[in-house]
C-alpha cells in the first residue's frame, strides 16, 4: 500500500468481530512496533504486552467498568487482542508520551496497512495501571508501568476511506 494511502486507510475502530488476527499479522504489528523511534535509543525502556487469551480480556474489561463505576464498558471494544505498551518508570512523563506514541502509531499505520481495525487505546492504561492484580496478570515487568494500548482485529463494520486534508490542526507557516 502507498503511505498515503495507508494513512487515510488509519481510522478508530470500536467494533470488532471475534475473529483473532493471524499470527503473520501481529508479527508485522509488531515488527512495526520495534521499527519505531526510542527516545536515546532505549529501546530497553520500552516493553509490549499482547493480549489475546479471552479470559484475561473480560478480566481487563471487568475491572475497569469496575474502576470507572460503568459496568456495560467494553474499554477494549471486543477485539480479540490488545497489546499493551509500557515504559520504565523512570522515565520522565513527557518521555513515557513520546516513545509509547511514536510505538502505537506504528502499530496503527501497520494495522491500517494490512486492512485490519484497530484503536488506541489510552484511558484503560491510566486506570489499569494502578490495578495491582491487573499488573500480575498482565505480566507488566517489575519497573514499568502501562502508558497505552492498542486493540487490534477485524472491524464488524466496512472501514471507511477518507480524503486527507490539511483543515483538522491549526497551522502556523512562518
């Protein structure tokens, strides 16, 4: 697919199908995960979890309606995987942002690439990764903490092509 191409193909998805991704696939998501930039180049501050055990999803999904007091909540909108992105604590806020952004929109633009759904996923990291129990679960390791997600599968509705503009962000050429 042409870049361009690609990045108008890259859209929300909140509805997905059960069906999981193949395991080609998420070897190419994250192979783009691993092709992005680290701040330093410390890659060793930056760790991915993929999730695709059915019971682990319903445990995440469960203890953030939980955490938010909304119990019909599906944070990660039925996709059958979600990969977790997480940085050293160490790292200054501002950094954790960056590298974890730079590393899910890899992940997105691939996933729009291979024309499957996908959504960042950024409230159920700041709520779950203050969830103890969902830390064990999720094997985060000791040090790091969850900065986003992204929940990956087939979208139950046809994707959309859109037409790239320059009209959404305020520009300033100097």
């Amino acid at each position: 697919m042409e870049f361009n191409k690609t990045i108008a193909a890259r859209q929300s998805v909140r509805k997905f199908t059960e069906a999981q991704i193949t395991n080609e696939q998420l070897k190419a998501i994250l192979e783009a995960a691993n092709a992005a930039p680290a701040c330093m180049g410390q890659y060793d501050h930056l760790h991915l979890t993929v999730v695709q055990k059915p019971e682990i999803l319903a445990q995440i999904n469960a203890a953030f309606q939980k955490a938010v007091g909304d119990p019909n909540m599906q944070v990660t909108y039925g996709a059958p995987t979600v990969i977790y992105v997480s940085c050293k604590n160490e790292d200054e806020e501002i950094v954790k942002g960056c590298n974890a952004g730079v590393v899910m929109e890899n992940m997105l633009l691939e996933a729009a690439d291979l024309g499957i759904g996908a959504v960042y996923l950024f409230g159920v990291s700041q709520v779950l990764f203050a969830n103890e129990e969902i830390t064990k679960l999720l094997q985060i390791p000791e040090g790091f903490r969850t900065v986003s997600a992204i929940a990956v599968g087939t979208s139950a509705d046809a994707l959309q092509e859109r037409t790239l503009g320059t009209d959404k962000i305020s520009t300033t050429t100097l």
